[in-house]
C-alpha cells in the first residue's frame, strides 16, 4: 500500500543548543559613538575571541556546524522550532549529529583545562588593536563557559488527526488538512531549492567568459550540485516522476564534468555548452517549483 500522509512519511525533530554569549558591553567606546552621532539608542557590544585560531573559537565554530547540519538534513517546519526528517532519514542523521555533537564535547573535555592561558591569548591578540582595552574581567569564567554550552535533541511524531482525544469541528478539520498539505508543498520545494541553488551559482560562473572577472570557479562549484542532489533524494517524501527524471539528467550532466572541471575552466565550447544545459534543467525545475500546488 502507498503511503500518501505525511506524518506516515516523517517526524519531527527539535535542536536545542545553548551557546555561550562571547560579546562584553563596551560602555566607553559606546559613549564616544552616540556622542559623535548623537544617537544614544546605539549599543556597542565587542566579540571575545576574535582570533579565528583560538581553540574557544574553533569551539564555537564547531558547535555553528552542529546547528548547520542539522539545518541541512531536515525541512522546514516552523520558524525557530522542529523540523522535518524523513522516516528513512533517522539512523543517518542521527549517527552525522551525534557524531558532530561529540566533536564539540571532546574539545570542551581537551581546551577547557586550559581556558585561562586562551583568554591571555585573546586579550593579547586584541591589545594589537588602537586603544585596546581588553581584560580579564570581560570574559566568562570555564565554568561559566562550560555552564552555557550544550545540544539536545528530542524527536516528535509529525501532526496527524488521529491524535486528537476530541472531534474537531469541520471547519478546523479543513484548516488541518490545508496546513499539512501546504507543509507538504513547502517540502517538496525545499528538495529542489537545495539543487537549484549550488546549480545557480556554478552556471553563473559558467555565463561568464573564460578570462573576464568572476569566470574561476572552484572544484566546490561541482561537488555542491553533487552533494545537492545528494540531500535532496534523501529528504524527498514524495518526488514527482518530472522531478524525479530532471533530477537524474542533472547528476548525468554535472558528473560528466566531476573528473573533468578543466574542461569547464578551459573550453569555451564545452563551458557554453554546459551552461546552456545546465542552465536549462535548472529552468525546468524552478518552473516546476513555482506552479507546482497539487499532489496526490
């Protein structure tokens, strides 16, 4: 039997992070500014840490990759609140943030210990700076630090009537069903926005001529229409049979070029020519995406 109602299909999955605040109110320098604008509604608040190779920073940039996966191997559901995953999405996922979560709780155990010789660090790295006035006093303590930071995840099953304990009205039944079916659009568009946007971006450089500013174009050019396409067949829940086929002649397409990205950086023949069927499976798809509100 074909399994057509979404919360039969997916969950929901909720992030919750906690981040420590690695910005200190800087009161002297806010004060020159509004006197010298004269807007005393600007507040000034410096980052910590600024030095991208601080171990405390490469914390906070690996606990930003935890909420960034996460944001790429779901859907969209509320703003600020769970996402969608596909049923069939759940080891994989899990598996990826546990794996990403565990990053940053292993360089908390490693860099904690030493947290205080990276603060001396930072306010040296800052002292650099014209009238620098860094000190300890601006920074968390560890334990402060260690307090603030943390990842949950809790899984929801998707929305279905069934779940309520009372019979809705008519008219609320409806609005349900609308909700849940303009979720499902919402859906299936994101899956091909996450291929229409690495697919735009790789044949604007391509509409460029070889030689002229903005024709270089790196391997990730290619390898994130590949990773796209990738994402998008794991988190499709219903994948139209048009969809589905422009979605085959593009990884038939890019993955001529995979092996081959010289060909794009030095044939004018072969770059147009890839760019004009790039160009236009990417017409297709954005066409679909826009008219498309049915489904079965």
């Amino acid at each position: 039997m074909q399994i057509t109602k979404l919360s039969e299909k997916a969950m929901l999955v909720k992030l919750t992070m906690r981040r420590a605040n690695l910005t200190k109110r800087d009161t002297y320098a806010e004060n020159l500014i509004q006197q010298q604008l004269d807007d005393t509604s600007l507040i000034l608040n410096p980052k910590l840490f600024r030095d991208k190779a601080n171990p405390i920073n490469k914390i906070m940039s690996a606990a930003n990759e935890v909420y960034s996966e996460h944001k790429r191997r779901t859907l969209s559901w509320a703003d600020k609140g769970p996402r969608v995953l596909p049923n069939s999405q759940y080891m994989e996922y899990t598996q990826i943030m546990r794996g990403k979560i565990s990053q940053v709780d292993n360089m908390m155990q490693t860099y904690l210990p030493n947290y205080d010789t990276y603060v001396q660090q930072d306010i040296s790295y800052r002292s650099k700076a014209p009238n620098a006035r860094a000190k300890v006093e601006d920074y968390p303590t560890a334990s402060e630090f260690q307090a603030k930071m943390g990842f949950d995840l809790k899984f929801m099953p998707m929305p279905d009537k069934r779940h309520f304990l009372f019979d809705l009205s008519e008219d609320d039944e409806k609005a349900f069903d609308e909700l849940m079916s303009e979720v499902q659009v919402a859906t299936r568009n994101e899956t091909i926005q996450k291929m229409l946007d690495p697919l735009a971006k790789l044949v604007d450089k391509l509409n460029t001529p070889i030689g002229a500013d903005g024709a270089i174009f790196r391997d990730s050019a290619v390898e994130n229409i590949i990773e796209g396409i990738d994402i998008a067949r794991k988190l499709t829940l219903d994948e139209s049979p048009e969809i589905s086929k422009l979605t085959n002649e593009l990884n038939q397409e890019i993955s001529k070029y995979a092996e081959h990205m010289n060909w794009l950086r030095e044939s004018p023949i072969v770059r147009e020519q890839a760019a004009k069927k790039l160009s236009d499976i990417a017409s297709q798809m954005s066409a679909f995406r826009a008219s498309y509100r049915d489904w079965e």
